[in-house]
C-alpha cells in the first residue's frame, strides 16, 4: 500500500495528473471496506467522538461500555425535557 502511494505521488509529481492506478485504487477505498477492517485508529476515534458527546451532554457517569439501550433512554429522556421546555409537549 505504501508502495502504491508512493508510485502514485510520484507519477502526478511528473504527470500533473492522477494515474490510471490511482483511479482503480481510490475505487477500492469505501467507507464500508474501512469499517469492516475496523482499524484500531478508527476504533479510537470513535470512542474520543463518544466520550465527547457524552461529557456535552453532562453524563459524568457514562462508561465505553454503557448498553444502548440506557444510552437510547437518557437521550429519549433529553428529547422530552426540551421539547417540553419549548412548548411542544403540554
């Protein structure tokens, strides 16, 4: 892969243009190959994304390994308290 890359740098930087590898190998990049290889930098990110959403909503409390299910409940639980709040539930 590194390899590829490097080919691929090379080429444009002489060409000005993306070769035709370059093409066939941007098609093989999705993002549900990438999820499948679930890289541990990927995995990573995701659990930053969680924890941040979570401390922005003020669960002081909240674990990696919370259920959904209770993660479904606090935020069906903040959906109601706001509307609520903003007269869309009597």
């Amino acid at each position: 892969m590194v390899c590829d890359r490097l080919t691929i740098r090379i080429h444009t930087q002489f060409t000005g243009h993306p070769s035709e590898m370059h093409t066939v190998l941007l098609a093989e990049r999705t993002l549900t190959k990438l999820y499948n290889q679930r890289p541990a930098w990927l995995d990573a990110a995701h659990q930053a994304l969680d924890a941040a959403v979570a401390a922005a909503y003020g669960w002081l409390d909240y674990r990696a390994d919370l259920p959904d299910e209770d993660i479904l409940k606090r935020l069906l639980a903040l959906n109601l308290q706001r509307a609520k709040t903003q007269g869309a539930i009597k």
